[in-house]
C-alpha cells in the first residue's frame, strides 16, 4: 500500500477502530459496550470499502453491515431483556442478581420461557453476527475485499473474536442457563465444521485463510457452551498469533505476485521468498495443530474437554471438531502446496518480478512466527488446568460445569485422536495433490461426487438461499406490498392525497354558490338574518341542530 495515495485516510479508520474497541472492551455496563461494538462495525465497514471504487469491494462492505445489523438487534434486544429484568444495565448488578432471578420467567401468551435463557439466546444472537458463526457467516469470506492488513487485524483478532468476548464478559449470566449453554456448543461445532468443508475446495488464498478463521470461531464458541471460558479465551489469543501470521504472510506472497490472489496462478515460491515460506509453514502448522505449536495446546484442549463433558451436544459437538481438525490441516497443506511446492503456472513476466519483502514488512512476520510457536507453550499454565485460579473473579463456573479434572484424566489414545486426525489430514493433502492431483481433479469432479462438490464450492448453497427466499421476497413483498398497497395506496388515500382529493371537491361544490346573480346573493343575507334570529331570539323553542340540519339539506338540494 506504499503507493497507495488514501494512506492517511487508511490510518484514520484504524485509529477509529481501535477507539471503538478499547471503548468495548473496557466497558462496565451494556450501552458502553453497545458504543464500542456498534463503532467496529462501522470501522469494519470503512476498511473493507477503503478500495471504494471496486464494486466488489462495495458490495462486501454492505454485506458486512446489513449481516452485522441482524445481530446488533439480538444483542440490543437483549439489552432491553436485561434492563427489563434487573432494572439496571450495569455488568456487576446484573451478575449479582443473576442467581436471585435463575427461575423467574417471560410470559408470551399462553408461553412462557425462562429470562436468564431468552436474555442469552439474545446476546448470542449477537455474537453470531459479529463472530460469523453458521448463519450470519457469509459476510466474512467476502471482507476480504478490504487491505490485507484489515484482513490481518480485524478479521482475524479483534472485531471478529468480539463475539466471542461478549460471551466471555457475560459468563455469571450464560451460567445460569443448561439450555442456551448447550446452544451455543452446537452452533460452535457446526459453523467449525462447515467453515472447514468449505474451506478444502476454495482457491482464493485469503478466503481460504478467511474460511479457517470462521472455522476457528466455531471452536471458540463451543468451548463456551461448554462453560470452558478461560480455554475458549486461551484459544481466542493463540488463534490471534498464528491467524495474523497467516494473513501478512498471505499479504507478502500477493504482494511478491504483483496482486494475484489465486494459488492456482502460483507455485514454486519456495525458493523465491524463502522467508514468507518459512512464516507461512509455521502459520499453517499451528493452525493444523501441529504438537507443541501454540494452536496446539488450545485447540486439543478444548477437543478433550469436550469429549468430558457428558451430554449429547458436547459429543457431537467433539466428533465435529475433531473431522474438522482433518479439514483444517487438509486445506493448510493444500494451501501450502498450490502456493510453494507445486509446479509454477504463473506467467513469465510476473515469475520475473517475485522478489522478498523487505525488512519492514517480514519483521512483523519473524514477530508473529515466534508468538505462533511459544505462545501456546507459555500461556497454559496461565489458561489450563485444575490449579488455575487466574480468572476465578473473571468468569464464574458453577461446581457442576467444571470438566477439567474429568479432561485431565481421559486415556492418552482419547487425546490423541484430534492429533492423528490433523496428522492423517495433512498427509493425505500432500499425498493426492502431489502424486495423483490430476486423477483425483477428474475423479472427483466427474466421477465421485459432482453434486458434493458443487455443495461446498457454492458455500452450502448460503447465499443462494437468502438471495432467492429472502432477498427476493422482501423486495417483491416492499415493492407489491409496502409500497404500491400500503404507502402509494391506503395510506395515501386516507393521508395527504386523500385530504387534497376531498378539499378539492368540497372546494367545487362550494364555488358552486358564487353564481354572481343579485337575488342569490339577496337570499343569502336573508337566511343569514333567518339564522341569527333564530340562534338569538328563540333558542328556547326550536330544537336548533335539527332545524340546522334541515336547512343544510334544503340548501345543498337547491344547489
């Protein structure tokens, strides 16, 4: 972006942002925080439209925000639930009195549901937004428009994990609640898992990237339903090292390839930048799990508590994850291959010009690379295990809901299960796209699964969904109903239109009187004499409305 010429406009938008966010953050009660997490998205929403004469780039950024405004209406609802229910919106009041109101509930009709779940099902209505969980998820791989820079910050580390920190931040109140609990573990599985799938067939090399950072979130979210909030948070820092590490990698290989985004139109940049490559593995192994990188130790650990907790959502949820893990290590090596072990398909002239980046874009990188290989090890102690009494007036566990003795304890085949499943993922990624890429290419295009493959390159078909139920339909229903109906009709008729149509004819029946002839004119100072007296001298003797009325009717019969 050095020859960019909108750089101090750049700045400006990342200095807001980072405003909003430490607004967010630092907030003690609920519209604080509604202020901050209502300003990243408009500082989201500025950066991926930076480039604003891309159409792509301006339909991604409202993607972005209309997807973001579903889920700032859960989260504003659910401020409104709270402030209905406590009477205040102040964090620790409305964590203190969250036990005395634990079985109080909303009636709806001949409904009822209990407030503590509708309140949190509220607020992950929120988060489901703003960390792109299944649903609301389709703005993310398009916010890839945006500098790559914002891919790395942004979405990456901070805007999208504020879902996950609202969570976090509103523990003592989720606590309370086995049912939105639960919801939140499947939610987090199945975005992890679609997110995975998705990512193995996809080409562009930041929305691969972006794909795993949705998938990651997943991991985050579910973790959280499993009341396991310092790991999902242990997880949310370790993913911001090596997911930041992954996207300025990704920014140096763009760049080197003078803007080609597409890893098939690459290959062979092992020996030409050596140094991103070396970056770029480290990413890619942490984020597959590699054992003793920082991705590691968080993502396993949050497998194996899952895989304690004995219910029927936290299962599923493990077995999700854990195909996941396969996916994740599968698209990373893949991603790996087409972009520096495969043969060169780029042209002659962009080859020519593939150069290192220099000192001030790889010393982030060096930075990262080192946060994405220690990190993990050095923060367990701080985030893991039975003794860890660092967040005990951060996030309140009930007795119940504490799974780390029961993890810490599972058989070491149990915990090596997500390990061989990242391993074999990997393997096999290297294996096909190396020996037999153009068989498997035909194989599974033509032969295996078309229909599959089809499913997963048109993004289990999300988009197409809402554009034909639900775009289509609210505008035919604003256009056919809203408009032509409702505003350009009834209330239209009964409105402004309405009153000047009838103004109007009044208007002509009464000009209708000035017939400009002297004994018309006489009659009427008589009647009008008739009606004074009448009105003065003999109200006690004629029922006067009526004989009004009649007088009325006799006129306008005349006229």
């Amino acid at each position: 972006m050095s020859e960019d010429p909108h750089l101090p406009r750049f700045m400006s938008y990342l200095s807001l942002f980072t405003f909003f966010m430490l607004i967010l953050i630092s907030a003690d009660n609920f519209i604080q925080m509604f202020v901050g997490w209502e300003g990243v998205g408009l500082a989201s929403y500025l950066l991926i439209n930076f480039w604003h004469t891309r159409i792509l780039a301006n339909k991604a950024a409202m993607k972005a925000i209309i997807i973001n405004r579903i889920g700032d209406l859960g989260l504003s609802l659910g401020i409104a639930s709270c402030f209905y229910s406590f009477h205040t919106i102040d964090f620790n009041i409305i964590f203190n009195l969250t036990p005395y109101i634990s079985h109080e509930l909303f009636y709806l009709g001949n409904y009822s549901i209990n407030k503590i779940t509708i309140i949190g099902f509220f607020i992950f209505i929120g988060a489901v937004g703003k960390s792109a969980q299944i649903g609301l998820h389709t703005w993310l791989p398009d916010a890839m428009e945006g500098p790559t820079p914002v891919s790395a910050l942004i979405h990456a580390a901070t805007m999208v994990t504020a879902g996950v920190f609202i969570l976090l931040r509103c523990s003592p109140l989720l606590e309370y609640s086995d049912t939105i609990l639960a919801f939140i573990t499947l939610m987090g599985g199945l975005t992890a898992f679609m997110a995975a799938t998705i990512g193995i067939v996809q080409n562009d090399l930041k929305k691969v990237i972006a794909y795993s950072t949705c998938s990651q979130l997943g991991y985050m979210i579910f973790s959280i339903g499993l009341s396991n909030y310092s790991v999902s948070l242990f997880h949310l820092m370790n993913h911001a090292f090596f997911k930041a590490l992954l996207f300025l990698s990704a920014g140096s290989v763009i760049h080197a390839m003078s803007d080609e985004q597409d890893m098939r139109k690459m290959g062979g940049l092992i020996k030409l930048i050596p140094v991103t490559y070396s970056m770029f593995l480290i990413g890619s192994l942490s984020l597959a799990g590699f054992p003793f990188l920082t991705g590691f130790y968080s993502k396993d650990a949050i497998l194996e508590l899952s895989y304690s907790s004995y219910y029927a959502t936290s299962f599923f949820s493990y077995w999700l994850g854990t195909i996941s893990a396969f996916f994740t290590s599968f698209y990373s090596i893949r991603l790996l291959y087409f972009t520096f072990l495969a043969p060169n398909n780029s042209n002659k002239l962009k080859i020519n010009n593939v150069h290192e980046s220099d000192w001030i874009l790889l010393t982030p990188l060096l930075i990262l690379g080192i946060g994405s290989i220690y990190i993990g090890f050095i923060g367990k102690e701080l985030f893991l295990g039975g003794n860890v009494d660092t967040w005990i007036n951060t996030f309140l566990f009930l007795p119940w809901h504490f799974l780390s003795f029961d993890a810490e304890f599972l058989p070491y085949y149990i915990k090596l299960i997500p390990v061989i499943f990242s391993t074999l993922g990997g393997i096999s990624s290297y294996f096909l796209y190396t020996f037999i890429q153009y068989k498997l290419n035909n194989y599974v295009v033509y032969k295996l699964n078309y229909n599959l493959y089809h499913f997963l390159t048109f993004k289990w078909y999300f988009d197409e969904i809402y554009l034909v139920y639900i775009s289509r339909f609210i505008l035919a229903f604003g256009y056919n109903t809203s408009f032509k109906l409702l505003d350009r009709g009834l209330f239209e008729y009964i409105g402004p239109l309405g009153i000047v149509l009838s103004i109007k004819n009044i208007s002509k029946k009464i000009t209708k009187l000035q017939t400009g002839l002297i004994y018309h004119y006489i009659l009427c100072m008589v009647l009008g004499l008739v009606f004074l007296f009448i009105f003065i001298l003999i109200p006690n003797y004629v029922n006067l409305p009526l004989y009004v009325l009649f007088l009325i009717y006799f006129l306008i019969r005349k006229i």
